[in-house]
C-alpha cells in the first residue's frame, strides 16, 4: 500500500508519517486528518482518461482544460483523451457546434457527452450577407466546413467542391498545374451571359475564381435559389460560392499547425491509345488502295517502335508545404499562414510554383468598435516548356526523334526520312524556346463593426484587389521557327484594379417569442483592366530583353472597365423556433447597360417551418423535419462589357491617316436577363444518425442575352439583343448516416447526392433556330443540344460509311454514303440526367479510411480527336487509336462491322463530324482515397504537441466508362482534341498543431 502511494503520488516523508500515524493522530497538539480522506482530498495529481462524445459518435479536436490552469489538449480521432489532474479540478470542455461543457474531477476515469448548441452552429453556416442557425435557414444553401474539403490535394479552391453537393457539378476542364475547375450550379440558364458561379470571400466579391490557399479555409457555402442569390442580385444569377477563412474562435487559444505533404501525379490516357509500330503497318496493310501508298513505306518501318507519349511524359512531383498561427485574447484575434506549392506536370517541361500568404486580424479598439484588416496575397509562377499532347498523338511509332548519339533530328534542314505530317520534329524546336510567367494577385480589406446599440450595429468593408501578371515567350534564332525572323522576343503585361465597398447597417431585437433581424447596405464596385505587349525579331541567342531586338515586330494593348452599385434590404423574422420567414430586395446599377436599362430590381421570399418543435409533433424517431418554401428573381448581365453602346475600332488606315471601323452597333433597349425560381425543399432526421435533405426547383429565365450578326454588306458586325427565355427545372436529394452505433470503437459514415436538372428553350427571337457551332438553340429543346449529321453505320456490301437522311416533306428516312447530302438534325445532348457523388469514412482507434466516389449519367460528349486519329485513313500520317472493344474494320471477311473500310488518304468523308463520333460520357470515378492516422494524446501531451496526423492519399486512381476519349468530363466542357487529362495523384503527408 505504500510503495502504491509512493510512486503514484509522491509524498514528502510528512505525508508518509501521518498515514502511518492512523485515523486520529496528533502531534504536538494538532490533529491530522483520517489517511483514507487524505487519499481522496485535491492535493494529488493524476492521469485523467477519457473520452469526449455526441449523439454522432466521437468528438475529434475537442478541447479539454483544466480550469484555472494553463494545461488543455485536444481529443484524439476517436475522441480520447489524457490529462493530468487532481480530484476537485474542474475540466472545460469545448467543441465548435456544441455547449460547453465543465465537470468536477472525482476519478481517473471521466466520459463526457456534449449536447449540440445551435448558437454555435452560426458560425459555420454563412447564408452571404449574414450568418444562421441551420434552423432558421429558409432558402437553399448548402454549407462544407474544412475538415470535409480536405480530401482532395489540390492548389486550386475551384475543385473542392466536386462530387460534394447535390446539383452542383464540378469539371476540371485541363489537369495543367495551376488549372482551376469549370462549376455549374443547377444547369446552364444563359447563352452568352455568364454561367459561373460568382465567389464572394470573406464578404468581398470576387473577380473569377480566387487565388487562396484551401488550407485558409474555414467553411464554404453554395448559395443555390433566388432566395439566397438574390443579396447578390445580377451576379447572382448563376449561383453564388461564399468562402469564409479561419479566424480563432477562443480568447487564450494559440495554435501553430505545420502541414507538410509530397508525392507525384502521373499521365491519366484513359482508354485513349495510339497505335504502336506494328499495329500501324498491319492498319497500312488493311487499305483498299495498296497502289497508293508511298514505296518508302515497306517492312523496313517496322525496325522503329518509337513511344512518343511515354517519352513525353512523367511522374512529375508535388510538393505543398504551409504553416499556420491561430490565436486570441480578450481584444485581439489573428489568423496567419503562409503556403508554398510546387507542381510539375505529368506532361513533361511544365513546372508550376505558388507562394500566398494571409493575415486576419480582429482587434477591439473600443468595447463596440471593432477593427478587421485582412490581407491575403499570391505569388505564382511558371516555366513553360511543355511537351505538345496533340504532338505526341499524331507522331508516328515509325519515326523517332533522336540520332544514334542521342542528339535531335532536325527534320527541317537534315537529310531524314520522316513519315510523319509536316516533316516535324518537334522536340528539336522544344530545346530552343520556351514562356515563363509571374502573377502577383492581392486582397486587401480595411474592414470594422461598430456596435451603435443593443440593436444596431454598422459593419464597413472596403477592399482593394490588385492583379498583374507578366509573361515572356522566347523563339531562338537556332530553332526553325525562328529562322524566319532570326529569332525572336515577346512580352506581356496585364493588370486590374477591383474595387469594393459595402457599407451595411443591421438591426436585431428580441421581444418574447419573436425575433427580427434586419440589414440595409450600399454596395459599390468597379473594376479597370489594362495591358501592353510588344515582339522585337532579330535577336542574339539568349537575349529576353525587347530592347535588345533588332527590328519591331509587333504591339498589342487595351483598357477596359466596368462598375456596379446596388442597395439592398433583407428582413428575417423567427417565432418561436418553429417559423422563419426572410424577405429581400436589392436594386442593381451596371455600366454594360445604357440608360434606359441601367437599373434592375430582384426581389425574394422565403419561409421555412421547423415541425419538430411543434408541441402535437412526438416521433421519437424523427429529430428533424423541416419544410422550406423560396421564390425570388435574379438578374444576369453578357459577357461584354459595352453591350449597350457601338463601338469603333480605331486600328484602321484611310489615305495614310487613322480611321475608325464599326465594330458593334449600340443597342439602348438591351436590358437584364432576369431568372424567376421557386424552390421547394425538405429536412428529415432519423434516430439521431440520417439525414436526409431534398429539394425541387422550377427556374425560369427570360430577356436571354445573344450576339446578333448582321449580314457582311451592313457594315456593322452586330449588336446584342434580348432574344428569348429557358427554363431549367430539378430535383436533388442528399443523404448522411452514421451506420453504427456512436458508443462503438468502430465508426463508419456514408453519405450520397443525386440530382437532375432539365433545361428547354422555350422562346428565340422570331422563333429561329440559332446556331453554336456543332450545337444548335431551338425552341422546345435542350440548350446544350448537338445538332450534326446523324451516322448510322457502314455499308455491308462495300463498307462505305452511312448517313441518315430525312426527306424534308414527307420525314422518310433513308440512308446515304454520300456525307452533303446527309440531313442535318438533332442528336442528342451533353446536359446529364443524372449526377452525383458518394462519400465514405471508416473509424477505428485513430486510424481513418475515407473515399469519395463521383458519377454522371446520360450525357452525351463529342469526341472531336477521333476525327483525327480514327480517320479510316484519311490522315495517314497521323498515328491513329487502338480500336476499342467491341470495335471492328469492315472487310469482305468482316461485313457487320463498327468502321468502314480504310484507304489510303480516304476521302469518303467518313471522318467528318456527325454523330459517329458523338459518346456517352457516362461514369463512376473514384475521385480520392484517404488514409490515415491520428497519433493518441497521452504520447504527443510529452512532446507538448496538441496532434499529430499522417495520411497517404490518391486521386483519380479508377474511372469506369464507356468514353474512349481521354476524361469524358473534360470533354463535356472543353476540347476532347489534345486536352491535358486530370493526372493520377498519390499524396504523402503529415500535419501537426502545437
């Protein structure tokens, strides 16, 4: 018993002697207590064990302190926990979302559940303008905090968000380093205005997509309905991204986290092959036409098996590397970090390099004035000497690049044999030249909040955003594209200027069971964008510098801008944590239109009814449901910044003097594209562990913004109209459940989204038909229809392609080899039926699976390569694709085949776009998968860190689909040519906080 007490609790030899003494020892006149209450009295310290818990299973992160003291630590990832403490201390416990908690220390031993505050859920669910409680919610928005982004590692804000939300679709168009993705928000509802999502950061809206660091991140909130977008009025239209940084939340918190990460991405082809050496000379042997093919091309080609896309690409590395401090006090909050990101494309010769750094500073000057600056700033830049994709493609296996010694053929001067198009090799030119960039992009606010009274408070934000980038293109003297020009030199330089100011004014009060919360605000903004290049010929080999260019060669420069003003009224009100009710109107000003039209008004109502709380509601097994209820209207301004006004350019000569050319005739009846939508949506929680969130919309948009060309003998090219309207109509579902039990050792989580939107046209100007190139817009069709002529196979008697023709009076179908005259027609579209994403996580005693899965289904791509590398011989100097399964060549052996006979420069026309080459660009893409691994808080509390994680991560590592081009996602928005597919990713990495 004493050797127990002496090495569990140190005592003095005092101590040691009065628990011998007894029950009621005295000495010296003095009375000592009974030893058993000594052994249970505060003056001992111990190791306190625990684990910290909600209704939804563990609380990683959760911070437990000793009150009074300066010791806390954070809960592990299966919510454990250690801590040294005395019996009667008092342990507080905190979790973001959840009530604090304190407890008495009576035993080693202390298990805490944590209830679910719904004050604290403000803080993460940010509805644009103002911050709700998820129960107060009314329009349709979807909030992701950090810890649910993180999954995929990636640079770029913009692809964050993919598989993640129902009804928002996410395309990385180019898997290029420093790329950003292509978003969609409930469909396409424009022609030629703007059909992004407009990204709002900290309350500032944003030009494009921002430039920060994703570990900066605290939530981001998709804004989907008129009822949320309509605080954001005309650039609203397309749905609004609000990203809210970190900023620390508890006075005496001070966090350091370093986050460390390496590994590589490599060349993603798909199903797309080319043709190796023998495979193109049994191709060559299929011709019809022997006689025609060249007397170099015999056996002796087969002594070559040149793998051009092996040689040009690679595993190229990544490396991210950042460091943060978070911390606060009774007056000063500060949030800063810094980020260093390297990236080499699995394309070869393409380096990517990204600095940013950020500060958050919240200081109180006065008890009701707050001052908030923030500064958030980048550096990125690139060498540009990248391998050509559409090069490697077409390259023949029979031709190979280098000479015995190593050294490179120039195709151009030396005395080769190149198969190959255009006699070229393009390596030789690819040691010579090369670009180089360098961006410096800056955010700055100067914002404060002054608490005027109980009610009322004003908040002020004022930022500046300053771009300029700068790019270099060298073409040496030595290469063949410069010999013309003896060498050459480009530079170019852009910059913008982006201003904002809201000042916003907001009203809040209770009285009994109601609540009203109100805000005013005048929001202005303006933006100004100039550049200048300039090319010199003739320069010394090396030389970067135009001025040192013999001879001009060429200049370029322009200056554009444009400004915003609006005001703006919200109005919420609450009764008793059962009804919500918001309504919202903002007036927009824009300088793209004239003054007849310069001004628009949007206006929303919103109301939501949490049944739950009602006193008849008792389902035990239903913790939540809600219903919502939204309509509202938005506007949408084109893409051009003058639509309004004609415009000259005064580039031209008349006599030897400057004259000026019509360009645009002005138009000052041209107005806003406005968007009228109704949404409906549903809130159901079960047994505390699912969660199921529905909503249907129904969109409307008319005054649709088009470009109208007039013939070429009017002199003026054209003028913008407002020519029609769409309507875009869906439904999208979202489902979470905690499988298990939350007191099991063993977690598991799965979560879903599915949804569907289809879009008609449903009026053009004069009912036209207009054309967009391989697309067509008709009335009562989809927006995103491919309108070519429709193949329908190969001849069995001759294998000569066949097309579909459609007599124009009686609608009699029949069939041609001639492709003229073919008929023209509807065949298909590229908007989906369906799309989605599936998430999964798995949790056992700190060690953590997670996966995240995406689909798309019944969308239709244009796989506009084929044309050129499944040519039946029509590019015979083009390397051509490996047949894919299922795939055939028509013979006289092989009647019921999928291709037409191959010839020698085939010139049937059956490589020509038509629907031959139209795919379904269907698939399930296992996007990432994540393992790792949360260290236990009794071995790092020695080491005096807070956690440590390790992970090891991959994305894009499987993609199941019937596409045979490189990514049918890529495809769906961009080229399917060349494009520069999404590589395969596998990320190592550590991330520890102290």
């Amino acid at each position: 018993m004493i050797s127990k007490i002496l090495s569990n609790h140190k005592l003095s030899l005092l101590s040691l002697a009065l628990l011998i003494a007894g029950n009621s020892a005295e000495a010296n006149g003095l009375k000592f207590p009974d030893h058993n209450i000594l052994l249970n009295n505060a003056v001992f310290q111990q190791k306190i064990n625990g684990k910290i818990q909600s209704t939804e299973g563990p609380l990683a992160g959760a911070t437990i302190s000793v009150k009074g003291t300066s010791r806390s630590i954070s809960a592990g990832a299966d919510g454990s926990f250690s801590i040294e403490a005395k019996n009667g201390d008092i342990l507080v416990i905190n979790s973001i979302g959840y009530k604090t908690k304190e407890v008495t220390v009576a035993g080693p031993v202390v298990n805490i559940n944590l209830e679910t505050n719904d004050e604290a859920l403000e803080e993460v669910v940010v509805t644009g303008y103002s911050r709700q409680k998820k129960t107060e919610v009314s329009a349709s928005v979807v909030s992701i905090d950090q810890k649910t982004l993180k999954d995929v590692k990636s640079p770029n804000v913009s692809t964050l968000l993919q598989s993640k939300i129902a009804g928002v679709d996410v395309v990385s168009g180019s898997g290029r380093p420093g790329s950003n993705a292509n978003i969609r928000v409930r469909g396409r509802n424009s022609i030629n205005s703007n059909i992004s999502p407009l990204w709002v950061v900290d309350g500032v809206i944003m030009h494009g997509t921002p430039n920060i660091n994703p570990n900066d991140i605290e939530t981001v909130s998709v804004l989907k309905d008129a009822a949320a977008t309509t605080q954001y009025g005309s650039r609203g239209a397309s749905g609004v991204i609000v990203v809210t940084t970190k900023r620390a939340l508890k006075p005496g918190e001070h966090l350091f986290s370093f986050n460390l990460s390496s590994g590589i991405s490599k060349f993603n082809p798909g199903k797309f092959k080319v043709m190796d050496s023998q495979q193109m000379w049994d191709l060559y042997q299929s011709f019809n036409n022997q006689n025609a093919i060249p007397n170099s091309i015999n056996s002796d080609v087969l002594k070559t098996d040149f793998d051009w896309l092996a040689n040009g690409t690679q595993n190229g590395g990544v490396n991210d590397f950042s460091a943060n401090y978070l911390g606060k006090t009774e007056e000063t909050s500060i949030y800063a970090s810094g980020n260093y990101y390297d990236e080499k494309g699995s394309v070869k010769g393409y380096d990517y390099n990204r600095l940013t750094g950020r500060l958050n500073i919240e200081h109180k000057l006065t008890k009701n004035l707050t001052f908030k600056p923030k500064i958030n700033a980048s550096y990125t830049s690139y060498k540009d000497r990248q391998h050509s994709l559409y090069d490697m493609y077409l390259n023949m296996p029979w031709d190979t690049p280098f000479y015995a010694d190593g050294s490179l053929k120039n195709t151009k001067v030396d005395d080769v044999l190149w198969y190959g198009r255009d006699n070229n090799n393009y390596l030789y030119d690819l040691q010579y030249n090369y670009g180089e960039g360098q961006t410096f992009d800056m955010q700055s606010n100067l914002d404060f909040s002054l608490k005027i009274s109980d009610r009322f408070t004003f908040e002020s934000m004022n930022s500046l955003a300053y771009y300029n980038q700068t790019t270099m293109s060298y073409t040496d003297p030595k290469s063949n594209s410069g010999l013309e020009n003896k060498g050459s030199v480009s530079q170019f330089s852009d910059k913008r200027i982006t201003r904002f100011f809201n000042q916003m004014l907001k009203y809040n009060e209770h009285f009994g069971k109601h609540e009203v919360s109100a805000l005013a605000a005048y929001e202005y903004s303006d933006y100004v964008y100039t550049s200048v290049g300039a090319a010199g010929k003739g320069i010394s080999g090396g030389s970067k510098i135009i001025d040192n260019a013999a001879n001009f060669l060429s200049q370029s420069g322009t200056k554009n801008d444009y400004a915003f003003q609006s005001g703006l009224i919200q109005v919420n009100y609450k009764y008793d944590e059962r009804y919500n009710f918001q309504g919202s109107y903002r007036i927009d000003g824009a300088s793209r239109f004239g003054a007849n039209n310069r001004y628009g008004g949007f206006f929303a109502l919103s109301g939501a009814w949490n049944i739950y709380k009602e006193d008849f509601f008792h389902v035990d097994q239903i913790n939540l449901l809600r219903l919502r209820a939204s309509y509202g209207e938005v506007g949408n301004t084109p893409t051009s910044l003058y639509a309004s006004y004609s415009l000259y350019g005064l580039n031209g000569q008349y006599n030897g003097e400057p004259a000026a050319i019509p360009n645009q005739y002005n138009n000052r009846n041209v107005s806003w594209e406005k968007s009228r939508d109704v949404n409906l949506g549903l809130e159901l929680g079960l047994f505390n562990r699912i969660d199921l969130t529905v909503d249907a919309y129904n969109k409307n948009t008319d005054g649709l913004l088009s470009y109208v060309r007039f013939p070429a003998t009017a002199g003026w090219e054209g003028y913008w109209y407002n020519i029609g309207s769409i309507n875009n109509k869906g439904l999208e579902l979202a489902i979470n459940a905690r499988v298990l039990d939350p007191e099991s050792p063993f977690q598991w989580n799965i979560g879903a989204n599915w949804a569907t939107n289809k879009n008609r046209v449903k009026n053009l100007k004069d009912g036209t038909d207009v054309p967009a190139g391989n697309k067509r817009y008709s009335e009562g069709r989809d927006i995103d229809s491919w309108y070519m002529r429709k193949w329908t196979g190969v001849n069995e008697e001759n294998g000569a392609p066949l097309w579909e023709v459609v007599d124009a009076n009686t609608g009699e179908i029949s069939t041609t080899s001639n492709y003229n005259k073919a008929t023209l027609q509807f065949v298909g579209t590229s908007t989906p039926k369906y799309q989605g994403g599936i998430n999964t996580s798995f949790l056992y005693k700190g060690i953590s699976l997670t996966a995240t899965f995406s689909y798309l289904h019944g969308a239709y791509a244009y796989n506009m390569g084929r044309e050129l590398f499944d040519s039946d011989g029509a590019y015979p100097s083009y390397n051509q694709m490996v047949l894919s399964d299922g795939w055939s060549r028509w013979s006289p052996t092989n009647t019921e085949a999928t291709h037409p006979v191959a010839s020698y420069n085939n010139n049937s026309g059956s490589n020509k776009t038509s629907s031959r080459y139209l795919e379904d660009a269907s698939f399930f893409r296992l996007r990432n998968v994540t393992l790792a691994y949360d260290f236990k808080p009794q071995l790092l509390s020695k080491l005096k860190l807070k956690s440590v994680n390790v992970f090891l991560a991959a994305d894009n590592l499987w993609l199941s689909t019937k596409f045979t081009g490189l990514d049918p996602e890529a495809a769906l928005f961009g080229d399917a040519t060349s494009q520069y597919p999404s590589p395969k990713r596998v990320i190592a990495g550590v991330n520890f906080t102290f």
